[in-house]
C-alpha cells in the first residue's frame, strides 16, 4: 500500500500499485547498462581518424629494401610510421549500443521500483493551477513529501502549459510525461512525483508494451 497525497502535502488514503512495475527488485547491473545505452545514444559521434588508405604519400617505398640498415619498409603510410594511419580508429556514426525492449521495460520498472523503496517517489491525486503561478509551485514543493529532495522530476499524464510556466523558473524541478519517462530521467532525478493520472497512463504504457513483445 502506498499512500496519495493531495495538492497541500496531505495524506488522502492509500492506494496499491501493480507490482510488476513498482515492485521490481534492484537490480544495479541491469540499471548501469541502461543507463550507459541511453548515454551513448545520446551523443553525437564526430570524431574521425585516417586510415593507411586515407593518408597523404607513401606513393614509393622509403628506402631501398637492403642495404640501409633499416628495417624493411613499404610505404610512409604504414600504422607503424609516424604520421602514418590509424588501425581501427573511430569513425563518425559508429553502431550505437542497444539494449532489448524487454530489458528496457524492466530496467525503467526496476529504477522506478527503487525510489519507491527509497520513499524519494510521492504520488499526489492532481497536479492544478488556476494561472501560471511560480509561488504556488513553491508552495507544492515545500509541502510536498520530498521537499528536501535537490531535485525532483514531476510525470506528468499529457503535457500540461500551465503547470510546466509554474514551474518552469525552478532549476530544482524536471518535467516529463509517463510515456516519455525512461531509465536515465529517473536515476538522475533524486525525487519523482507522479500525478495519479500519470500513474495510470504508465500502467496502460506497460501493458501495450508487454502485449507487442509477446
């Protein structure tokens, strides 16, 4: 049983959340992987050496076969000479590292799962304000459970303009929506608010995803 807040910090009554998705066990293996593919998908992949195809010279030999004292060389090209080209350099683009839908799925229940643990995860009954209202956002936080988090990441249901300008001004404060939430939001984000609605737009998230891998 977990407990749902109202808009002021108040206990309203409790609630039980399915366990496949908030009742996964850690898993830290499963979340560094997940995390290192959405980093490395994240980047953007410019650097570029030459390979001994792609270096200026080297048209003839350097020097004679025998006779120098040197050891045999066939052109200045070669990955051995200085200047010469580099053997499996990186190249832009590159295969981006990738990690199965199913692991994906369970390393996001499994993250989501730990704050849950960790009481750094509140769901609140409705997220609402009459106007853009950065003091009623302030207001929220300092009442809210995890107000001595550093930072918390408000999941949304659907995008919502009026609660994002409250809240926008707030560097304390990420916002996302339960279909765009994803392993990486949730670790880098001590705190995680989840509006009840939100709660169910994710349940309905897992079970279409579940119903196209099997």
């Amino acid at each position: 049983m977990t407990s749902l807040y109202n808009q002021k910090g108040e206990v309203i009554k409790k609630i039980n959340l399915p366990k496949e998705i908030f009742g996964q066990k850690p898993n830290p293996v499963l979340l560094a992987q997940a995390a290192r593919v959405y980093l490395d998908r994240q980047k953007v992949k410019t650097a570029s050496t030459k390979t001994r195809a792609e270096v200026a010279g080297g048209g003839r030999k350097p020097h004679r076969q025998k006779g120098t004292g040197s050891a045999r060389a066939g052109s200045i090209r070669s990955p051995l000479w200085r200047g010469g080209g580099i053997v499996f350099g990186p190249k832009p683009g590159g295969t981006p590292l990738v990690l199965p839908k199913k692991m994906r799925a369970k390393a996001l229940a499994t993250a989501i799962s730990v704050k849950l643990t960790e009481k750094s995860l509140t769901i609140v009954d409705k997220l609402e304000f009459k106007g853009p209202k950065t003091k009623k956002a302030v207001e929220f936080l300092g009442k809210s459970a995890l107000k001595d988090k550093k930072k918390v990441l408000l999941v949304l249901p659907d995008k919502d303009e009026t609660v994002v300008k409250s809240f926008r001004n707030l560097q304390k404060v990420g916002i996302t929506r339960a279909l765009d939430l994803n392993t990486l939001d949730v670790l880098k984000f001590p705190g995680l608010i989840f509006t009840l609605e939100a709660v169910d737009k994710f349940k309905e998230r897992w079970k279409s995803g579940n119903k196209q891998s099997n």
